[in-house]
C-alpha cells in the first residue's frame, strides 16, 4: 500500500482509531496484523520472506544472547548475516551480477549466458533487512539484550510507518517504545499530523510534478539540450528529495499519531556546506547505519589518514551497491566517497593555508560558496543515480557541455509549477534552518498563519497535486 | 492540549475544509465551463457542442496529424479533430458514450498507435482529463471506475476533478495565443526531425494487452455498428523502419477484417520516410500532416 494512495488514507485513520481503543496489551499484535497486511497489499508472497528474515534474526538474537563462548556467538552472527544478506543477493543483485557476466562474454565473444531469475525485487527488503541485521549485530555487541517476545521483535522489524522506506531504525530506539503503554497525546497528534502534511506537499506536489519533466527529458536525453539537461538534473535533485523526504516525514508523522518516535531521516540537506555535511542531513538512518555497522569497524578515523580515506570510500561504494544493483549506484557512491576525501585534503590545505591570514571571506560569503559548490557537486552525483546507465551518465555530461538549444517546455505547467514550488522550499528551509529546525508556516507561534497554513497546504495538494498514487524512488531499493 | 479540545478543533477544521473546498470547486468549475479556447475548451466543444459529421478519435498522433479543413474539402463533410496527447482507447470509448447521448456523426476515423492495446498506467491517469464532465455525464463513471474502486469517493471533493488544471484553465479565460489554440481541434506541430530514421523491432507476444482496452475497443465497433456509423481505423506514419507488426496493430488487423472495418496502414510507407515532415519519430509536423490528412481523405473519398 503506498502513502500517497487513497487506499492508505483510509486505512490509516482506521488503524489509528482501532489501536487507540484498544486494550493496551493486544495494541501490539493488532499492529503487527496491519503491517503484514499493509506490506502484503503488494505481493502477498512476499509477506513470508519478512517473516522468515524475522524468525531467523529473532532466533539468532536468543542465541546469541544464550550462548555465552564468544566463537558461539560469533557463529550464529555470522549465520544471520548470511542467511539476510544472501536473501538480499538473491532477490536484489543476482540478477545484476549475471547479466553483467553476461555482458562481460559478449565483449569477449564468448558463446555463454548465465540465466536470469524470474524473480520480483521484494518493496523494502533492503530497509528491513538492515534493520533487522543491525538489531542482531547490536545484540552480539552486548549493546541491546535479545527480545524475548516475538510479537514485539516482529512489530520491531514490520512496523508499518517504517517498513518499506526507512527510516531504518536502531532497535534500542525503536523495541522499548513498543513495551512502553501508550496514552494518547494530543499534542504529539497534531506534531504527527503536521509532518504528514508536509510530507505529502512535498511528495505529491513538488516531487511528483518535477517528475514529470525529469522523466520526460531523462528518457530521451539524446534529444535534449544543455540549457534542458540542467534544469532536469536540478529537478531531480528536488524530486528525489521531496519523494524520499515526504516519505520520512509521513512514516515519522504516522508513527507519532500512534505515540511513537522515529529518528530524524532528513535535516535540510541542500544548505550542507560540504559533502560530508550533505550526508549528516540526507538519509540519516543510513549513514549512520553504515558508519556503525562498516565504516567503523573497518578502522574509521582512528587509523593513518590514507586508510581513512579508504574506508570512507569503502563505506560509500558498499552504500552505492545498497542503493541498486545497477553500475550507475556504484558509481554515485564511489563520487560520494571521492568527493568527500577531496573534501578532507582541501579542508586541511585550506587551513593551513589561510591560517591567520586577513583575506578571508567574509564567513556569510564563504558560507553562501560552500552551499553552492556543494549542491553542484551533489548534482554531479545525481546525475549518475537518474540516468538509466552510465553510458547515459556521460552522454548527459557530454551534451551539458557541447549541445546548445532552446529549453524543452513541453510540459510546460510541470516547468512552471517545479520553478515555483523549489523556490517556496527552498525560501522555508533557509528560514527553518535560521529558527532551529521550526518550521516557520506549519510550527507558527500565530494560530491564524498556522492555521491558514493547513488549509492551504491541503487545498494545494488536491488542487495541484499529482494524485495518481504514483511510486516513491525508494521503494526499488 | 486536552484529548476533548483536540477533536473538536479537528471537527471545526474539517467543516472550514468542506466548506473552503466546496466555494474553490465551483469556482473552478464556473471558470472551467467558461474557457473559450485552448484544449480544454476543444474537450468541452467535442462533448457537449461540436455536431460534425466525420469526427477523428486518437491520441496526440490525431490531434496533430489530421487537418479537418482538408478532410472538409476533400469530402463534403464537417469534421472535428477529438484527438488528445496520450489518450488510448478507454478514453476514445468513453467520449463516444457522451457524444451518442447528443447526436450521431456518421464517420469515425479512430487512430491507432503500434502499443494501442498494451497495458498502460498512463492510460488510466490520464483519464482524469474526463473529471470536470463526469458531474453531468454520469455515463462517464463506466470507464473513470476503472482507474480505481474509490474515484467516486474521490469525486466528494469539489476541487478533485479539476486537480492540476488550473494553469489551464487560467489561460483559457484569457485571450492568449497558445499553441494550443485550435477552432477544430486539430494543432498543428512545426520545426523538423533532424536524427537519422530508427529500425524498431516490435516485441510479437500479447502478455501485455489490457483487457479493459480490448473490452473498449470491441464496444466501440459495436456502438458504431448499431448507429450506422462508417469506422475507419488508421495506423498513421511514423519516422522509424518497423521491422514487424506489433502485437496490437495485429490484434487490430484482424479485428478489422472480422467486422468488416477498413484498416489503413501507413507502416513503412515510403511517402512518409522524409525527415522534413516530421516534428519527431511518431508526429508529423504541420507540413507533413497535411500530405497526409490529403492522403486519408482521398482514401475514404474511394471508399
């Protein structure tokens, strides 16, 4: 079931009203019913795979917990990683590996082919399954003990705000609050309400009219210009950001209706000054889920500079292939990765450089600069993750640089709507950034903007949303 | 904030929303019907004014490929270009229900594209283009249900049906030039192809059709059967060497023959290989739609 379909915007009212009268002790197991059948309204199916990642992380928890010899441990932690990660390589990358075999013999002129599986890429098994590995590794680490109560533990990893698209919780954030009774609390409703609302301004308005134009240009860049390939890629940026952002904040939102709290996923992240902030502000539950569970481990940055570098760019290239078995992720994460070790060298020269020195920039210019030339370098990296292959990457790259021409405006209301709509949240995250995270239209100290605002917001999108249900990007991941 | 206080400011809320959403949909319906140019408006004139006699059905390969002045010279007969960007036959379907309420033209020239049959989310999205009609065409919930179980739900906003409209319809209360702009529905395409022609190779199973589609497509034999009107059904030139039939214009074919429905084929006609004539590999440009609506009319003049 999809956020943005009609279909969830029953059944949510439905399911927070049943859980709110309810008995505290069934309220768990009457939401663990409405996850499955949340998740399974796509490919019942696949309703199994969840439980069975569940019923192995949940019993590798236990023993692990049980076992006390450390090789034990080890064994059964290793057991669950590879029955996870294999299911994971079964369904997400089998396919990409063969087929690039396959495309490897055709260049060598080799007569062999590797089959392909019949097989439909599961929605969320990389979100729930790394939730459900970082509970197990939490567990081996002695950070969090083993859940006894299997209802729970299956809550834990199907919780349906959170299930598909993150954002990928830390089971000792997420497991207390499903033991804890909750009491319904008006004003964490209308905080609930408030992020729901935003998300799917975001999503329905702004992300799914941008990619209207994205789409149009992306799938036959050939045809289009420099001027048009630009302006495509800047949308992308706004498109993903709004498809994924509104995502988090109505599954943050819904939860919060319910009495849960989920981590921040998105803190404004095109005002990062560099690409190691653009990453402590996009997708958090990630990045942060990569830096315990593989940078730090690797070493981190308690190592020699140039084995930092690596494990940063280790880190990255392992988040690019989490994103798609497609090389065009590898390559995204691999810039990322660069980006941000070029990122580490300059700001070291730069100190040095200008240490002490009396023509600074002024810090609001220098702060300005730095936004800027972040947002260009994501771009470039955006660049890699929307197009459909990396020799499309370079054709895009190619064709900004030599091909001039007039704008495409063929669907010219999605080119009008998308200039108007970045402006306004771009002009609201700039002044949210300057008020500590408050927004400034929905959080207003006046009832009367506040209010106008709801209205407002709601009116847009059923005037100018795209209400068609269409998919959320991350949902393939 | 007290639980009690909480829903009845909710309550208060959503009666200010009923209320707001009520005066803004008739204020956009008002401004709707009151368009005088520009596609909506031209949806408007095919539904509910327009009474030609020859009216051509089809996608944006319609609407900007056949010139009903030349079909007009050529054959005697009035004629209305219906054709819409995007639309497939479930739409075609639909608007022939709401024209056979008010009159009966006594042609129909139904073009067809190669994926004509095939299953297609965006030909169920862009139904929502018959939203604004449904209200006074309740004929038109038949094919709008088949987008979703909850379109009537959905039509309890007043503003819903004219979701993403009102760009256009702003413009169409204005007396401005848009390339839109049609008397007859038909517009026109201008500029060339400059790449070289593509060989399509079209995929020969039937896996994809969509039965709603075939299911239109046999009503609208049917209807046009049982009110006497002439059906010519073209699959009008493209700038691409098709290697092979598609599993649709097949289907098609062969539906043709068993009714007794003449079938233009323009695929691969050497006529139609010209750059110079076409605005990109599936639209002819102004130039060309003319060679061709000339060409069309003085086949349906031998028929």
């Amino acid at each position: 079931m999809l956020f943005n379909s009609f279909a969830f915007l029953l059944f949510f009212p439905f399911v927070c009203l049943i859980y709110w009268l309810l008995s505290p002790k069934y309220r768990n197991v009457f939401l663990l019913l409405s996850s499955y059948y949340f998740y399974m309204n796509w490919q019942p199916v696949y309703g199994l795979l969840i439980l069975f990642s569940t019923l192995v992380t949940y019993l590798c928890g236990r023993g692990i917990q049980q076992h006390t010899p450390p090789h034990k441990k080890k064994i059964i932690l290793l057991s669950s990683l590879l029955i996870n990660l294999g299911i994971l390589f079964v369904f997400k990358y089998a396919n990409f590996i063969s087929s690039s075999f396959n495309d490897l013999f055709t260049t060598l002129h080799i007569k062999m082919e590797v089959p392909l599986l019949d097989i439909l890429l599961p929605v969320g098994i990389s979100f729930y399954t790394f939730q459900a590995i970082g509970y197990t590794i939490d567990v081996y680490r002695g950070d969090i003990p083993a859940e006894k109560n299997f209802i729970t533990y299956a809550l834990f990893v199907s919780f349906f705000p959170q299930l598909v698209a993150g954002p990928i919780e830390r089971a000792k954030n997420l497991l207390p609050q499903f033991h804890r009774p909750h009491i319904f609390d008006a004003v964490k409703a209308v905080e609930g309400f408030r992020l729901i609302l935003w998300g799917y301004f975001m999503k329905v308005v702004i992300s799914d009219r941008l990619a209207v134009y994205v789409d149009s240009v992306y799938n036959n860049i050939s045809h289009h210009t420099s001027i048009t390939l630009v302006l495509a890629t800047v949308f992308f940026a706004f498109q993903i950001y709004c498809d994924f952002g509104g995502y988090s904040n109505i599954a943050i939102g819904c939860a919060k209706v319910m009495g849960f709290d989920l981590m921040t996923n998105f803190r404004r992240p095109y005002l990062a000054t560099s690409v190691a902030d653009f990453w402590r502000r996009w997708h958090i539950s990630l990045s942060t889920w990569f830096k315990d569970y593989v940078y730090i481990p690797l070493g981190g940055n308690r190592c020699r500079k140039s084995r930092n570098y690596l494990n940063l760019f280790i880190t990255f290239v392992v988040s690019g292939v989490w994103h798609g078995a497609n090389w065009t992720f590898v390559v995204w994460g691999a810039l990322n990765g660069f980006f941000q070790i070029i990122g580490k060298i300059t700001g070291n020269i730069y100190e040095k450089l200008f240490a002490g020195k009396r023509f600074r920039l002024s810090p609001k210019i220098s702060h300005g600069w730095n936004v800027i030339t972040t947002f260009i370098l994501i771009l470039v990296t955006w660049v890699f993750f929307r197009a459909n292959s990396v020799a499309d990457a370079f054709c895009v790259f190619d064709r900004i640089m030599f091909s001039h021409g007039r704008l495409f405006t063929n669907n010219i209301d999605s080119l009008i709507y998308g200039i108007f709509f970045i402006l306004f949240l771009v002009t609201i995250e700039i002044l949210q950034e300057k008020h500590e995270g408050r927004n400034l239209l929905l959080e207003n100290k006046r009832a009367v903007v506040r209010y106008v605002s709801y209205l407002g917001l709601i009116l847009l999108i059923i005037m100018l949303g795209v209400l068609d249900s269409s998919q959320f990007i991350y949902f393939q991941f | 904030m007290r639980v009690k206080n909480f829903f009845v400011k909710m309550l208060l809320f959503i009666l200010v929303l009923v209320l707001l959403d009520w005066a803004l949909g008739s204020g956009l319906r008002f401004f709707y019907f009151r368009q005088s140019q520009g596609k909506l408006y031209n949806l408007t004139c095919v539904l509910e004014k327009q009474t030609a006699e020859i009216l051509i059905l089809g996608s944006s390969r319609a609407m900007h490929q056949y010139n009903p002045e030349i079909m007009t010279d050529s054959l005697g007969l009035s004629c209305y270009n219906a054709g819409n960007d995007g639309q497939s036959i479930l739409y075609h379907n639909a608007l022939l229900d709401v024209i056979l309420d008010r009159f009966t033209p006594s042609m129909i020239v139904l073009d067809v594209n190669p994926d004509e049959l095939v299953r297609k989310a965006s030909s169920y999205d862009l139904l929502t283009a018959l939203n604004p009609y449904v209200k006074d065409h309740p004929v038109l919930w038949n094919t709008l249900q088949l987008r979703s179980p909850f379109e009537k739900a959905k039509h309890l906003s007043k503003i819903y049906p004219f979701n993403s409209l009102l760009a256009r319809i702003a413009v169409g209360n204005m007396h401005v030039t848009t390339k839109d702009v049609s008397a007859n529905g038909f517009t026109p395409q201008y500029g060339q192809w400059e790449q070289p022609i593509q060989t399509i190779d079209y995929p020969t199973d039937s896996v994809n059709f969509d039965k709603n589609k075939i299911e239109a497509m046999n009503q609208l034999i049917q209807k046009c059967k049982e009110k006497n009107i002439i059906l010519y059904m073209v699959l009008s030139p493209m700038y691409e060497q098709q290697l092979n039939h598609s599993s649709s214009i097949r289907y098609i074919t062969r539906l043709c023959e068993a009714n007794n429905i003449s079938f233009f084929s323009y695929q691969n006609d050497k006529r139609f290989k010209a750059n110079e004539l076409f605005r990109d590999p599936s639209h002819l440009n102004a130039i060309g739609a003319d060679i061709f609506t000339s060409d069309i009319a003085s086949l349906l003049l031998k028929q």
